[in-house]
C-alpha cells in the first residue's frame, strides 16, 4: 500500500516496508509534469528526498518530507 501527495513541485510517496514502518521519498516533477501529477509515471528531474527511517503511520512520513521540502536548505 502507498500513498502519493504533490507538495510544492515534489512528487512524496509514502510506501509500507512491510513490517509496518512507513518510509516516504520525493522527486522534483518537471514543469509540465508537476501540473498533471501524473502518479508515478511522472517524468522527474534530479532532485530527491527520502527519510532517513521509518514512521509508525504514512502522514508523519509525508508531513517529514514535507518540513524537509519548507526549509530553507532545500529552497532555492
């Protein structure tokens, strides 16, 4: 089971690892892309993020990524 959210231009996909630990990562979509969020088929540029460890549920892997993506050493 997973769970795709589109925050700010990044593409963040929380995924089960299968002992119940909820993992989460995002890639930067490409302009047009970010635009259809097209799933997981999206076209992406370089830019990744991934949590360092698991989380009890799939929103605090999403909202990690997410305070990851609002702080000021990954905006431009």
């Amino acid at each position: 089971m997973e769970r795709i959210v589109l925050h700010k231009g990044f593409l963040i996909r929380a995924y089960e690892d299968g002992s119940g630990v909820w993992l989460a990562e995002a890639n930067k979509l490409l302009g047009t892309e970010a635009k259809k969020a097209a799933g997981t088929e999206a076209d992406t540029d370089v830019e990744y993020i991934a949590t360092p460890s698991g989380h009890p549920t799939p929103e605090a892997a999403i909202d990690f990524i997410r305070q990851m993506i609002d702080s000021p050493s990954t905006t431009r």
